[in-house]
C-alpha cells in the first residue's frame, strides 16, 4: 500500500511523544492545569510522571530563576528525551528517574507538586498520592489532571482495535479515561491527608491532525505500538481504513475539533 509508511513513524515511544503528543494534546490541556496550580515566583516543583518535560518546563518559567523545577518519570527514555530539550531560560530543571509510588526526596522538598495526565495509570494510586503528599511542606499545594469522558474519536478507535486487531487492546485506551469523575479524585486526595480539596471539569478544544496521521502518531507514542505492529498487514490495513473512515467525518463536522473534557483536582498538604 502507498501509505503504509504512517504506520512506521522513526523514533522511540518518548520521541514520538514529544513530536507529535506534546504539541497537539499534551501543551493544550496544560494551561488549565497551571492556572489551578498558581505557581509563584521562587517556588519548588516536583513535576511527577513527567513524560518528556512539558510541565515541568512550563513551571520553570513561572517560577523564575528563584524558583527549582524538578521533573520524574519512571522511564528513563521519557527522562532521556527531556534532558535534551532546552529549558526556558535562568530556569533550573532537574531530571531523574523515579516511581511516583517510591518518590527519591526528602519530607517537605516541595511547595507545589504537579501531575498532569498519570494518576489513572498509576498501579497503586493511594501509594503515589501519598508519597506527593510526603514531599510537600506545611500547606504546600498538589494540582493534577486526567482525561475526563472518553471523547468520540478514541472510542471509535477502541472499538477499532477490538474488531480487527485484538479485544483486549481496547482496554488500553479506555484506562486512560478511566478516572473521569471528579468525586473519585477527591476522594483519593482526601484519604491521602490532603485537605481544602477540589475537583472540576474543564474542557480543552484540541486541534487533531488528518485522521490517518493521527491513528499510526497515537499508536506510536503508546504501547499500542507494540502489540499493532505483531499484527498480520491486512489486520492493520483493516483497522487503518476502519478508524480513518469514521474519523473522516466526525473531524469534517468539527473542522478538526474535538472538545475534550478534562478532570483538575487541587487540594493542600
């Protein structure tokens, strides 16, 4: 087939990331999420589950010069990839490897931790808020976001994956919006001894790319990349025109425009 080359963009996972993720959906839902946080000047930040920076670097310019930023992913090619990217500058940004769940610093290292787009992937939340809760100071704040409802797009592609891949490749994409309602956030944070804690719904319009571009970019930054690509050709042409074709239209309505919902929650050590 003449486009079978979007289904092998170059690169690892963490490239691919911050190529095409970071841009189109990652920087959009950020601002809601820096605006909750009311980062100061001077202020320390733990950025957990990093990825390949874009909080972290977007903290770093609020906080100033005075101000340390330090960002953890538990993958070291996500850590990798951040390192090379130029930080704001007289901005301090410090990267390490590291579990959310078994955080590397001291108690009360922090004024602000942040997490944007992590907790519903975490293995063991209660421990991971926990730990944020531990590196916090006396009144320090924890802001973070997830995906609320599953917007129409990823749903097709789920239902896609099942019918001509593998079922349980749905289950991947329906995590990431697993933690959509915003009385599960409170209650997490509140049992993690946090308090004055707050959940909310705020909705970012996020431009997609052409659908057939935008299938094989998001398969690419996942681990659904390595399941799709031990799939037989005609499995992935399959899924390839079954996605792209229900794509095609909703995005056409839309000009391109997917509103997605997403759940910020604050709350205070």
């Amino acid at each position: 087939m003449n486009d079978v080359s979007y289904r092998h963009y170059s690169g690892t996972a963490a490239e691919n990331y911050e190529r095409y993720f970071v841009p189109v959906i990652a920087t959009p839902v950020a601002h809601d999420l820096l605006s909750a946080a009311a980062l100061e000047p001077s202020e320390h930040v733990l950025d957990v589950a990093c990825g390949t920076g874009v909080i972290a670097r977007l903290a770093a310019e609020r906080v100033g010069s005075s101000g340390k930023v330090v960002g953890i992913d538990v993958a070291p090619d996500m850590i990798e990839v951040a390192r090379a990217i130029p930080v704001p500058s007289g901005s301090a940004i410090e990267w390490r490897q590291g579990d959310a769940a078994s955080v590397p610093f001291p108690d009360a290292s922090f004024d602000v931790v942040l997490c944007q787009m992590g907790l519903m992937l975490f293995s063991d939340k209660a421990a991971a808020l926990s730990e944020m809760r531990r590196v916090l100071t006396d009144g320090g704040r924890i802001a973070l976001n997830t995906p609320g409802a599953i917007n129409r797009p990823m749903e097709i592609l789920a239902e896609a994956l099942a019918r001509n891949v593998n079922p349980d490749l749905a289950g991947f994409v329906h995590a990431i919006f697993s933690m959509s309602d915003p009385t599960a956030h409170e209650q997490l944070l509140r049992e993690a001894g946090f308090g004055s804690v707050e959940a909310n719904v705020a909705v970012t319009t996020i431009r997609l790319p052409p659908p057939k571009e935008f299938l094989w970019q998001y398969i690419n930054l996942t681990p659904l990349g390595a399941f799709v690509s031990q799939a037989p050709e005609e499995a992935q042409a399959a899924l390839e025109a079954d996605v792209v074709d229900q794509w095609q239209e909703f995005l056409e309505r839309g000009a391109g425009a997917v509103d997605q919902p997403m759940v910020i929650a604050t709350g205070r050590a």
